[in-house]
C-alpha cells in the first residue's frame, strides 16, 4: 500500500458512533476501503473523502436515494474537481473489474468520483 489510499475513520466520517455499525455494516466498510485503496495504490495520488457512511438523517440531507450504498458502507464519494481521476478511470477502465469496483457516470457527478462494492443490478462497472 502506498499510504495514498483512504481510511475506515475517513470513510465513516465520525457518524459511527450516533449510527454504530452491525457486523454486516462493518464488513461492507472493511471490503469497500480494501477495494478503493487497491485502486488508489494503482492510481498513485493521494485523495480526499467527500462522502461516506451516511446513515439515518444524513443521507436525507444531501438528498441521497433511499437505497443508496451510502447508507450500508458500500460506497464512497472522492473529491475531483479537475475531474483527474475520473479521466485516469476511464482511460484505465479495467481497473474498475480488477478491483471490484463500480463508479457512478462522470456525467452525474462532475466535482467527485463515486465508487461502490455493491454490484449494479446491470453489472456494468459504470452505471446512471
């Protein structure tokens, strides 16, 4: 690993301890930064969390669906504004299959990078 990856307390923002996690929630969160910090370790530039756990009245917030991998530690939003990471993804898509990953479409989140565990209904590794 090279110390450029994100870290469980990054990624549950604090909000663990108002919405403790079950042991479901836990091992999501545990797969999800193992997945991303492959990626990140491939990629080899440090990044920051926008987003994370968010449970209860904290996904309503930020007007997150309901059904959001959010709320079940399986996604995780990365600040991009120069949309760099997006465009290394794109030009290195396998990556995405190599680390399990699949990312919500640029188009849909133009200042960070969505990545999720949880597989999409379709299976595309980018999806709408």
């Amino acid at each position: 690993m090279s110390g450029l990856g994100i870290t469980r307390e990054q990624l549950l923002m604090g909000r663990h301890r108002e919405y403790p996690l079950t042991q479901l929630l836990s091992a999501n969160a545990t797969i999800l930064v193992a997945r991303v910090n492959k990626l990140l370790d491939i990629y080899g530039k440090a990044v920051v969390v926008s987003s994370g756990y968010r449970p209860g009245h904290y996904n309503k917030l930020v007007g997150g669906a309901p059904n959001s991998s959010h709320v079940v530690c399986q996604a995780v939003d990365l600040m991009d504004r120069d949309r760099e990471l997006q465009k290394w993804i794109l030009a290195n898509f396998q990556v995405l299959t190599k680390c399990d990953l699949y990312m919500e479409d640029p188009s849909a989140t133009p200042t960070w990078v969505h990545l999720q565990s949880r597989a999409t209904k379709s299976g595309n590794r980018i999806f709408r």
